[in-house]
C-alpha cells in the first residue's frame, strides 16, 4: 500500500485527543499509527513495516487478516450478526462443540465470555459456588486479567495498585529453576519443593477455606517458565486430595501456542475448568471462555449459575472461532508450530545466548520462548530491575528500538524479550526475525559488566 503519512499523523491526533491507554501515563505515550497488517507483518503509514513478533498480545496466533477468517465473520455478519445469549445459534453451539473436543479430558461444557479476565472472574465465581469455600490460591509471576477479581490473583506488579478490597487471594511461587524461590538446583529438587511450598500454603490457609489454585499452565508474560516434569500432576493430586478445584488459565498458552491445542496436553494434566481467550479466534473480534469439567458442570445441572453477560457466545465472535479452529486444523497449524518451535526457533535462540553474553537463559517451546537478558551471567543480576521505567528500564528501551530499526516489533517485558510470533509464521520469515533479534542483542550486550 501507499504510504499516506497525512492520514497517519491525523489517525494519531486524534487518538491523542481522546483515546484512553491500557497501563499507561497518558502523557507519557507515543503509540506507532498502524495502516495495515496481513500475515506476520504490520506496517505504518510512513511505509515501515515490521515483523510482528509479539503476535499483539500474544494472540495473533494465525496471523493478522486470515482470509478464511475473515470471510467467515463477513458471512456471519450477513447471516446473523447478533443475538441473544439464551438462545441456540449454530455459530455458538459449533464454536462450542470444536473447543469441547479439544480440550483434555471431560472439559466438555463450554462457558463463553468476551475476553480472558472475565473467563478468570468466572472460573473463580465457579470454584466458590461449586466448594462453598471463599479463598483462591495463585501463583506470583503470573497475570489473569485487568478486572476486579482477575487482577487480584494475578502475581506481578500490575495488582499493586488494586489491591485494596477484594479479600480471599493467597499468593505462592511456583516453581521457576533459573531464580528459584527454593535455592534448588535441579529440576526435580525445584518441583519437589514447590509442590511441598504449595501444600503448606493450602494448610496454614486452612485447606477447608480454599476453593481453587489457578495457575498459568505455562506462565506467559510472567516469563514463559515451562513447569518441570512432574509439577502439575503433584498440583492434580494436591487439589484431589484436599477437594479444591484446580484451574488453568490457557488464555495466553492455549489454541495452538505451545505446538499443541493447549499446553496442558504437553503435560498429561486435566484441570477442573480451563479459561481461554486470545487465540480461540486469534482476537478478530473479541472473546473468551471457560471450558468445564463434568463434575463442576453437574452443581450448575439444576441449580441455576449466579452469572452472565449480554453478550455471552456473540455468534460474530463465535463465528470467527469456527473458522479459526478449522483453519488451524486444514492448514496443519500446531505440527507447524511444534516444528517451527523445536527445529527453528529454539535452536537459534539458543545458538545466540552462546554469543550474546546478556542471554542468560533461554525458556519455551512452540512459537513461545523467552529470552532472560541479564548484567551478569554469574550472578544472574537482570539487566533492568524487576518492575523497572524510566531511566532505569533504558537498556531495554534501547534494545526494543534496536529490533525495531532492524524491522521487528519486539514484545519487551521487564528484563525479557519474548519471541511469540504467529504460530503460522513461516521458516523464512522465523528466521529473518530471529537474525534481526540478534543483532539488537548487541545493544543489550553494552549493559553486561
Ligand atoms: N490470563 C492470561 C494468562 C493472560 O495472558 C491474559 C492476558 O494477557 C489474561 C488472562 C487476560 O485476558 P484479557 O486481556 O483478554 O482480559
């Protein structure tokens, strides 16, 4: 397309005038004018174009303007665009049954909301009316969601500022080997720990007081840590034992992210309700959900759920899910993803933290990996502090514009890059992305001692 850098500065006036920022200081924000996007790139209106390697938030998993997906909301659009949620509509009960029978085992009833915080509101709304019990158990490093209840049992600095009324969210570490809460040094000795961490938590908090432990199957913006082996079965048998429901939280890991439908296939691990959202449809048009295990569908089997929302399983968005997961499907998406994560990815990003002395680790899997950047590789020193701005998170900043002159939006989050491209991008372009990441790294490289 055309360069129109006209219409661009007047697209950015006006979101300066009157669009509100997620997260941010208002004043403090330069969001890029986007013309345009298709695949794995977006480009603005000056006629740059990036490889996007952030998926936006990490929910583009078939790329932007799939030209199935995007005919098939055309088609809904024309059909039924809209409608009430008490009532059957094919898109809704066809979305429906595609994600009941991808999730693991008896996930087979599905709630839809219109995004992931309320799918999270939801889950734990469902623990507490299926146990009676009032406290929820999360993880620190984690995130669940802007809202109320959601930002509460999110585990990173964006619930600081909302922590103030809602009772009932009880924090634990889980496991994470390369900055153990546990001082293990081994896999094995870090699961064990956590899992013991874990059920000393749920006993001092009063195993009877618990309702739930929600956990990130594999943390996302936290930091991509993969559990070791053996860490969620123990968290299955800990939640039997003591009569708690166990959720998972796949908005970010789940749809095809980790070379699997959902990450939880990876570890053999069927919770008690599974939350989703992002790459059910790859965000084309808003929605989320909670996919729910016989056992708790059954108290709501003749006692009413205390829940809703108008626009619960919207056919547009529902419509778009169906062509998403059939397009996954036709086009082979997560043996791609499992193959591109393991043959292409992986290897060069591993590759390059033996070059590029700020790589301290290198986590993931799938179109799914993070890059831990550090000062000092002995003593793991990151290379901003944890929750840094300003002057203090400038390595970072000065990374992030690197990858950008280099034609790569990079998705930076404290000390880390996450390289969490479309899970369809092609060998081709991983590659032109990850060379473009190396050479940024360079930059950080200046910030080691
Ligand atoms: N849960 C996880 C694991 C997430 O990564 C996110 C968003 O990043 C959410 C919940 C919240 O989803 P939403 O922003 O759609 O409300």
């Amino acid at each position: 397309p055309q360069p129109d850098p006209q219409l661009g500065a007047a697209v950015k006036a006006a979101d300066r005038a009157h669009v509100f920022h997620s997260w941010s200081a208002q004043e403090l924000i330069d969001p890029l004018p986007v013309a345009g996007a298709e695949g794995s790139y977006f480009w603005d209106f000056e006629g740059n174009r990036y490889l996007d390697f952030t998926s936006g938030l990490v929910f583009t998993n078939i790329g932007y303007q799939h030209p199935k997906v995007v005919a098939a909301i055309q088609e809904q659009a024309g059909k039924l665009a809209t409608f009430a949620p008490a009532f059957a509509i094919e898109a809704r009960s066809e979305a429906a049954r595609l994600i009941a029978e991808r999730t693991p085992g008896d996930l087979d009833k599905i709630f839809f909301t219109n995004g992931g915080a309320d799918a999270v509101e939801h889950a734990v709304r469902m623990a507490r009316v299926h146990t009676g019990r009032p406290k929820i158990l999360s993880a620190y490093r984690s995130y669940h969601g802007g809202t109320a209840t959601a930002i509460n049992v999110t585990g990173d600095p964006r619930r600081w500022a909302s922590d103030t009324g809602t009772a009932g969210v009880t924090h634990f570490w889980a496991p994470f080997l390369y900055r153990s809460p546990f001082h293990s040094d081994s896999e094995a000795q870090e699961c064990a720990r956590a899992l013991q961490h874990l059920e000393d938590t749920i006993v001092f908090e009063g195993a009877s007081t618990v309702a739930a432990i929600v956990l990130e199957t594999i943390p996302g913006t936290a930091g991509i840590m993969v559990p070791p082996p053996g860490y969620l079965a123990g968290v299955r048998e800990i939640c039997d034992r003591y009569g708690i429901v166990f959720v998972l939280d796949e908005v970010m890991a789940g749809f095809g992210r980790t070379g699997a439908w959902f990450a939880a296939d990876h570890f053999d691990v069927v919770p008690d309700l599974l939350t989703f959202a992002k790459g059910v449809n790859s965000g084309y048009v808003p929605l989320g959900g909670v996919a729910i295990s016989g056992a708790v569908a059954e108290t709501f089997a003749k006692k009413p759920y205390p829940g809703g929302l108008t626009y619960s399983g919207h056919p547009l968005a529902c419509g778009a899910a169906v062509a998403t997961i059939n397009a996954m499907e036709e086009e082979g998406m997560i043996e791609h993803t499992a193959r591109i994560g393991a043959d292409v990815i992986g290897p060069a990003l591993h590759e390059m933290a033996a070059r590029h002395p700020s790589v301290g680790e290198v986590r993931g899997l799938g179109a799914f990996w993070a890059l831990e950047l550090v000062r000092d590789r002995e003593t793991r020193e990151p290379l901003v502090p944890y929750n840094a701005s300003g002057a203090a998170a400038a390595p970072m900043g000065a990374f992030a514009a690197a990858a950008k002159k280099n034609g790569v939006w990079p998705f930076v989050n404290m000390n880390r890059t996450h390289v969490v491209p479309a899970c369809n991008i092609s060998e081709a372009e991983a590659k032109e992305g990850l060379a473009a990441l190396d050479d940024a790294l360079t930059t950080a490289d200046e910030h080691t001692v």
